[in-house]
C-alpha cells in the first residue's frame, strides 16, 4: 500500500511544517495583541481611578478653602474687637490722668462741701462774711479753669465719686468724645445741654456724662439705682462760674431711656416738674438732672438722677 505522506513533508501531528509556523505566529500575534489590549485596559482603569480621586480631592480642597476664609475672617473681627476694648481702656486712663491734674490744681473746687444746719442770723452773718473770704479764693481758681477753657461754667461734686469741671457748648456733641482740655477722647467732659443757660439760673439744668469702662466720670450715678445707697450720699454741690455755691439734694434716681418724658419736661415745660418727676419733694421750682448711660447693652438705655435745689 502505497504512502500517503512522504516523510520530509509531514511530522507526528500529521501538519504540514509551514501550516505549523504560521499557526506558531498568529498565535504569538494574538498572545500579543491580547497583552496589549490588557495593558490598554490598565492604563483606561487606571487613568479612571486617578480622575474619580481627583473628583474626591476637589471638595475637600475647597472646603480647606472655606474653612480657611472664616478662621481668617474671624481673627480679624476678634483682632479688630480687641484693639477697640484696649483702645477705649487706654483713652479712659487718660482722660482720668487728666481730670486728677486738674482736681490737685484747683483742690478748694473739688473738695466736697457738706451741707449745715441752719444757724441763728447772727452766725449765720459771720458765715456769710468768711464764705466771702473763701469765694474771694476760689474766684481766682475759676478764673484760671475759665482761661484754660472758655466754655467752662461751674464745678461740680455729686456725692463723694464724681468731681468735675463742667462745660456747656454750642451743642450737645462737642464735649461726648472732647475732654475739658480739648484732647479727642471717648471719656469726654461733663456738660450741660447747650439750651440751658450757663449760670445755672433757669428751673431745671440737665447735666450728661459718660459712664466710662473705668468707673470715672459719672458711672457712679449706677449706685443711685440703690435706695440705701441714695439715702446716704444725696448731696450734689455746684460752685458756678461767677463764684456762688449752689446745693442740690438728690430724691429720686430710674433706669429708663433717651426718650424719658423728663429730658422733653426738661427742655419744654419745666413748670410740670414737680408735679411730674417722681417723689419731687413739695415747694421745690428748681431742679437738677444728671444723665448718663449704662453699658449694659442698648445704646438708647438711660440712668437719671434727679435732684432739688435746697440752697
């Protein structure tokens, strides 16, 4: 039987030689072309993953932002806050340095002068005569505060905590951030409305002044609020500008705001005073109100203290 294959044209596997190297390259091909589509694949899955953590980043970068802009914004408030406290701290010190000086330059205007009894009319003559004497020095003082300040028209000493020159303006914002020496500071000056006259003649004299963060100028009026506290620190004393001694006695002290009906009583028609003004001690036709505010929160919140002329 003759064969079917001849030996140098054929191996075991009965394929023909060149078959089998093509077979050995197109499998190498796609071996090949296999690795290389996965490679693609990688470098796709790859690339995905770098863009989805990219995704992920960018909120959190932008909440660093965020977060970042309102601890900046807030250190510059509490920075800004801090400087205004501070500030003020500084400016009350100074207007205090100030009014002390003036206290030890004109010491017979600032000591407190407590009230008599009534004397018989001979002693009461002699008291006159030597209160003459004692007038007589202290107009050279108030000559010497008028030349330092030309809107100066009295001192004043409420009780034994306040103890102040006291000036009245062309109006009533001058003297609320200007000292008695003229310096800009937020302490201010003690001041009479300007629509009262300057020789504290007329029935009801307002007097305003600031209640600093110190406890100068009239923050002790707050104390008033205490009866008890009223009832053993009442006087008020004024030496005015041409020389006289004017005495209030203080009856009645409230909490209330700026739109009080006494500012307006005050200002308008101050023949209601007694009649109006609360605990207003009877055939009394002159009064003082002495005005500050509180710090405790409203700009508009008042504490006011009122006083009778006595002598």
């Amino acid at each position: 039987m003759p064969k079917l294959f001849s030996s140098k044209s054929s191996d075991k596997s009965g394929i023909n030689p060149a078959n089998k190297k093509e077979v050995k390259v197109t499998k190498k091909t796609e071996k090949n072309a296999l690795k290389s589509a996965v490679e693609d694949q990688k470098k796709s899955l790859k690339k995905t993953s770098k863009e989805q953590n990219q995704k992920r980043k960018r909120p959190i970068r932008k909440k660093h932002i965020i977060y970042g802009s309102l601890i900046a914004v807030g250190a510059f408030f509490i920075a800004a806050a801090l400087r205004v406290i501070l500030g003020g701290f500084a400016e009350d010190a100074e207007a205090r340095t100030e009014y002390e000086q003036l206290r030890e330059q004109f010491p017979a205007l600032s000591a407190p002068v407590e009230e008599a009894p009534p004397a018989p009319v001979e002693e009461a003559e002699e008291e006159e005569e030597e209160e003459d004497d004692e007038l007589d020095l202290r107009s050279l003082s108030l000559d010497e505060l008028a030349a330092l300040n030309r809107d100066f028209i009295g001192w004043l000493t409420v009780g034994s905590n306040i103890d102040y020159p006291v000036v009245r303006g062309s109006d009533n914002e001058k003297y609320i951030n200007t000292t008695f020496l003229g310096a800009r500071n937020t302490a201010g000056a003690i001041f009479m409305d300007y629509r009262n006259t300057k020789n504290f003649d007329e029935q009801i004299s307002t007097i305003y002044g600031h209640a600093t963060r110190d406890g100068s100028m009239f923050s002790p009026l707050v104390s008033y609020l205490n009866e008890g506290f009223l009832q053993r620190n009442p006087n008020i004393t004024v030496t005015t500008r041409d020389g006289r001694t004017m005495r209030y006695r203080i009856f009645h002290a409230q909490l209330t705001d700026a739109w009080d009906p006494a500012y307006t009583i005050a200002l308008t028609d101050p023949s209601k005073a007694a009649e109006t003004f609360p605990n207003a001690p009877a055939n009394t036709s002159r009064f003082m109100l002495l005005s500050t505010c509180t710090r405790r929160g409203s700009d508009d919140e008042r504490i006011i203290v009122f006083a009778a002329l006595t002598g």
